[in-house]
C-alpha cells in the first residue's frame, strides 16, 4: 500500500519565517520561562524558582528580551518595595500548541533514544 506523503516543499519566505520564530524563541530559557509565565502571571523569583539552574542575571536579559518580541509584559505596581510581576501576551499565548507539539514530540523522542 503506497502512503500519502505530504507536499513538504518550503519556500524561502517558509524559511524566513522559521529562522524569525527561532531567534525568537532562541536559547535554553526562553520556553521555559514561556511554559511558567503560560501557567499565569508571576513575579521575578516565583519564575526563578520554577526554572533550575537560571541565574536571576540571565532571567533579567531573557525577561527583556521576550519583552522587546512582544511576547511579555512587566508591570510594576507603585509600592515600597517596588512589586513586579510578569505575564503573557495574547501573541504569546499563540504559541502554546507549537510548546504542546515540542513536548508530545520529546517524549517521543525520549522513548526512541532512552526507551523512557
């Protein structure tokens, strides 16, 4: 029996817009500091505490960085001590069914790999 195959060419605007998502989203934290924030709105150390092994310098820059993309908002209450909480974005919230098929796809690829 012979199988459908899906028309898999990609254009270089199709290339365009993979490369665009991936300096996006690059690096080891940004999804991880997307799946807590996706969870609900946090301040700095309750998203520190949830991600093992980040620093608060490096959770600092990549804050900002998916602020500048649009994809989290800070927002600073006027208290003493200052209070600053993070959340999504509706554009970020966009991206929860491409997390959802990276997560069903590694455990995939964990059962292949380590047969767990």
């Amino acid at each position: 029996m012979k199988q459908e195959t899906q028309n898999n060419d990609c254009s270089k605007a199709d290339l365009m817009a993979v490369k665009d998502a991936l300096e996006v989203l690059n690096g080891r934290w940004k999804l991880q500091i997307l799946i807590a924030l996706l969870n609900g709105t946090k301040r700095f150390k309750q998203i520190a505490r949830e991600i093992d092994g980040i620093s608060d310098r490096m959770l600092s820059k990549e804050l900002k960085d998916l602020e500048e993309n649009q994809l989290v908002v800070r927002k600073v209450y006027d208290a003493f001590p200052p209070i600053v909480e993070y959340s999504t974005t509706k554009h970020a919230e966009t991206l929860s069914t491409v997390i959802y098929a990276l997560r069903e796809w590694g455990y995939l690829h964990r059962k292949k790999i380590i047969g767990k």
